[in-house]
C-alpha cells in the first residue's frame, strides 16, 4: 500500500468520526489533554489548509499565530472539516505530493515524504482521540496502523522536542497496536471521559 493510500485510509476513517459527533459532544474531553472536543475540531480545520498546501508545494500561512488558533468551529462545522478532510486526501494523492520538499505553514523546507508522514500520524491519533471522547470505535486497520506506528516512531523524538508528542506512557509490548501508537505519543490507551 502507498503512502498516499495510508493518508486516504486515516483520511476516512477520521471523517466517519466526525459525522459521528453530536453537537453535546463539543464540550466533552478528549485524550489530548489540551483540547476538548471543539478545541480538536478547530485544531483540524486550523491547519488542515496549510498541511493542504503542504502536498501542492505551496507555503499557506494558518489564519493567525501558531499560539492563537482562532476558532473555525461555526455554523456547519460537520460539513466544514469533512471537506477539509476529503480536500487534504485529494491534495495528498496527487503525484509529486510525496516527492520533494515542501513547507508546512512557515518557511522552513522539510521532505514532503515527511510532511505526509506527519499528517498520516495526525489523522490517526485525532481519530482516536475523538472517537474516545465521543464513544465512538476508529476503523484502522492493521496496515493503516502498522505504517503510522513505524512512522511516528522514526520522529518521535524530534515530535517531543516540538511539543507534538508527550512522554510516552508505558504499555506492554504484546498491547495492541493502537494502544502502543497512542502510548508513543504520550495518550493513556486506557484513558476515558
């Protein structure tokens, strides 16, 4: 399976989540200490369109500082990140995406193959982090998972280091593949609202 084709696959399994989620669910918490639902919701459409941007080679700032995520959870917010979603999927399926060097918000060229990596990872955790807080069950299956969890292991020491990952919480190492890829970046598999 491509690189492409794992992104695609994280892609839909986070947009069922999200047509899952009931606008009670907004305030609930999520794994990811930091954000509650909404929060998580804003996160995404916040960045969705520079990680966009990212596979089209093109630099597209956030709407403001990296410190301040304005909130984009308005109106239809449902149909908004599922077309966030759907568009990073597409953008990311492209030729050449994968290929190259690329920036990510900033001015700072990274390998796009990274980039794409990253987002993969993204989209993995999310998903699981809000089908947590909203006790809902991520379909990810076992290639999906596979290739996210070798990934986010290769960076996980340069994703701590930008505060995208937390300490790791220990699990055995016969835990499910999920667990031990939520537990890499710093979620307790067996965290609940």
């Amino acid at each position: 399976m491509s690189e492409a084709q794992h992104l695609n696959r994280a892609a839909s399994a986070l947009v069922e989540i999200v047509e899952g989620i009931e606008p009670g669910h907004l305030t609930a918490p999520t794994p990811c200490t930091e954000y509650a639902v909404r929060d998580l919701l804003n996160h995404l459409l916040f960045w969705g369109p520079s990680l966009e941007g990212a596979a089209r080679k093109e630099t597209v700032s956030p709407p403001a500082s990296a410190e301040s995520e304005v909130d984009l959870v308005v109106g239809d917010w449902r149909t908004a990140v599922v077309d966030q979603l759907n568009r990073m999927a597409q953008v990311w399926s492209a030729p050449g995406a994968w290929s190259g060097s690329t920036h990510m918000g900033g001015p700072n060229e990274m390998p796009a193959a990274l980039v794409g990596s990253m987002v993969t990872i993204e989209l993995v955790v999310h998903s699981w982090d809000l089908a947590k807080a909203t006790g809902q069950s991520p379909r990810l299956d076992e290639a999906l998972l596979d290739f996210t969890f070798g990934e986010a292991a290769k960076m996980v020491e340069q994703g701590r280091a930008l505060g995208a990952f937390g300490a790791e919480v220990a699990v055995p190492d016969t835990a499910p593949l999920l667990d031990r890829l939520v537990a890499l970046t710093g979620r307790n598999p067996d965290w609940t609202p």
